[in-house]
C-alpha cells in the first residue's frame, strides 16, 4: 500500500493514481485470509521527486503539524483497512528516519491505531538506522530492513556473506532481547545484478545480470538465520515483476533465489 507526496518538504500524503484501490487492498487480504495466511498490511510513502541524498528517510516538511496530520489520516486508514479484513499485523510506517525522534507524536498516531485494529503493529526500521526509533516499546516487535552491507567484492562466497550476516543477527538478537520483543527483517531483498550484496538498498545499478549473486545472497541469510529463536518472521522485497533469467530487479520469481527461499522456509517449523 502507498501513497505518494510530491518531495521531501511536501505537508501532506496523498493517494496517487497509481496506489493501490481500497478495493484492490481490501481483496488481498480476504483472499490471504481465506488461504490461511496471516497477512501483514505495510503502508509506505513514495517521493515523487528527490535530490540527491534524498529519500522518504530524510524528510523535511514545511509545516510539520500539517504533514503529521496528514500521514495520521494515512495510517489511520490503513488500520481500518486492517482491521475490517482481518490482517495479522500492521506496519505503521517505514524508514521514516527524520521522524524517529517525534516520539509523542508516534506514541498519539500509534494509541489511535490501536483503537482501531487489535492486530500486531510493527515500524520497518532502515538498516543503519534502527537504534534511532524512540517508541519501540509501544511496538509489538523490533522490525528492521535487512539491506546490510555483506560485502566488498562482487564474488563472495555463500561463507563469507553468511559471516557478514551472523554479525548483524547478533546485534539485531540481543537488542530484541533488551526490549523482550520478537525481531521482524521487515524488508530482506537483493537485485539480480553484480554487486548486490555489497549495497542491497541500491535498485538502481546498471551492472550486469547477475542470478547466482542474488541465489547467493539469499542462500547466506537462510544460513545465518536458521535456528534463531527471536526471528518471528521476515518480508522478503519484492516478489512482483516479471522475473526470469531476463530480470534483474528484486523478484526471486522465475530465478535459483526462489529455490533458496522455498528450501528454507519449507524446512522451518
């Protein structure tokens, strides 16, 4: 689910003409619901323009009472969209970074969520930036995206990214520990294209195709996360797309990372 705003200064977010209908939100989660799958609903804010640097993790609005209001009348719909449609959980906002110290203005948007749905509510934290969020203990779990720098060479092996990723579930583990919540990886994704694992985040490089970096990558975090207790769960981005050896975006539909993914979480109880 996303809503748009025109630029890091903008006072409100609006539904554009490319977000998804209520409508279209709404048959989603009836149909993961009637398959049995417990659906989490994650609202998001796009930037139609950014300068360099910019992104919805450094937000500057004019007036922030009003772009507060605004992204309050945003989430507070998604929590009803939630709640009449019977989602598990709800993100109640995403890599928001600028914002994380405005504690008594998430404790007030989060209060007024849960008036209305009764389900889990979770923040996708950025990476490198989760130590920041000062209302983690009005959450029902420590969520933080998984784009971890792994490496410095295009070609690691499976043991070296998976020693990478054993270093940040450590930290990851005991500060989940330290608040007595359930970890959430909110976001774990890799392009198909070489150099994937040395900037996950990066959607952007024009590098070549690159299918067996990405199977890689995907191949390390099972290995590195399999067995540990306090991962509740994770959201992999993104499966949509047309996937296949063609497509070097982030989908692992049609590729070996999809075979990675099915083998781990088939095998997890």
């Amino acid at each position: 689910m996303a809503w748009r705003q025109h630029d890091v200064t903008s006072t409100a977010v609006a539904r554009a003409a490319d977000s998804a209908s209520d409508e279209d939100v709404a048959a989603a989660l009836d149909l993961a619901a009637a398959r049995g799958l417990a659906a989490t609903l994650f609202p998001i804010v796009i930037l139609d323009v950014v300068a360099p640097g910019q992104w919805r993790g450094t937000l500057a609005p004019t007036d922030v009472d009003a772009w507060w209001q605004s992204y309050e009348r945003y989430i507070t719909h998604a929590a009803t969209l939630a709640a009449a449609h019977r989602a598990a959980g709800l993100v109640v906002g995403s890599e928001l970074g600028s914002t994380e110290h405005w504690r008594e203005r998430w404790y007030h948007l989060i209060s007024r969520v849960r008036r209305t749905f009764k389900g889990r509510l979770l923040y996708s934290a950025n990476w490198d930036h989760w130590q920041e969020v000062s209302f983690w203990d009005r959450l029902d779990g420590l969520g933080v995206t998984g784009y971890f720098e792994l490496t410095q060479r295009d070609d690691a092996d499976v043991a070296t990214l998976t020693t990478a990723w054993r270093a940040a579930r450590r930290d990851l583990a005991a500060a989940a520990a330290a608040r007595k919540l359930p970890l959430w990886l909110t976001e774990v994704g890799y392009v198909s294209r070489d150099g994937a694992t040395r900037a996950p985040w990066d959607y952007l490089r024009g590098t070549a195709i690159d299918l067996e970096e990405q199977r890689r990558a995907f191949a390390a975090l099972a290995a590195a996360w399999a067995g540990e207790p306090a991962l509740a769960g994770l959201f992999v981005w993104e499966w949509s797309g047309a996937g296949g050896p063609a497509d070097g975006g982030y989908t692992p539909r049609g590729k070996p990372a999809a075979c990675e993914l099915r083998a781990w979480f088939t095998a997890r109880p």
